[in-house]
C-alpha cells in the first residue's frame, strides 16, 4: 500500500491507504486503496468534501495540506497530489 494514513470519523484506520488527494477550488477529493474500506469501515473508495469556508482560509488549508501531504518518506507519498 502506499499513501498516507487515514482515520475515519468512525475509528476505523488504515496506514497507507491515500493514493491521491486533489484539491480543485474548494473541493478536496481523497482516493483510497479499496484494500482499505474494510478497516476504515467505508464501502466507496473515493470522499469528497466541500470545504465551506471564506476564500483566504480555503487557500491556507491548500498551504497546509501541501505540507502534510510531502512530509515523510518519499515511498509513503499518495501517488497523486494537486493541492
């Protein structure tokens, strides 16, 4: 598996499951490893999220999850980032 890790709102955890993460205006899609729905307790591979919030903080989120996105080892990286 490689990408980052994800907790759900559920509990369920994967380590390595993210595979892309695009940022396009103020939606935020996700792309998960389908071996991973079971433990994050998800049935679609694919979340989308509608960040609504004023533009200048849109933009300081994309800052931020620039970040978290690259830090860490290059083999745990999502195969696809576009923030």
């Amino acid at each position: 598996m490689r990408g980052r890790s994800l907790v759900t709102a559920g509990q369920g955890t994967a380590y390595g499951c993210v595979r892309e993460a695009v940022l396009e205006g103020n939606v935020l899609r996700i792309l998960l490893d389908p071996e991973a729905l079971e433990s994050l307790r998800l049935e679609d591979s694919e979340i989308e999220a509608v960040i609504e919030a004023p533009a200048h903080d849109v933009s300081r989120f994309r800052e931020i999850l620039a970040q978290v996105l690259a830090y860490g080892r290059a083999d745990a990286m999502p195969a696809r980032v576009a923030v």
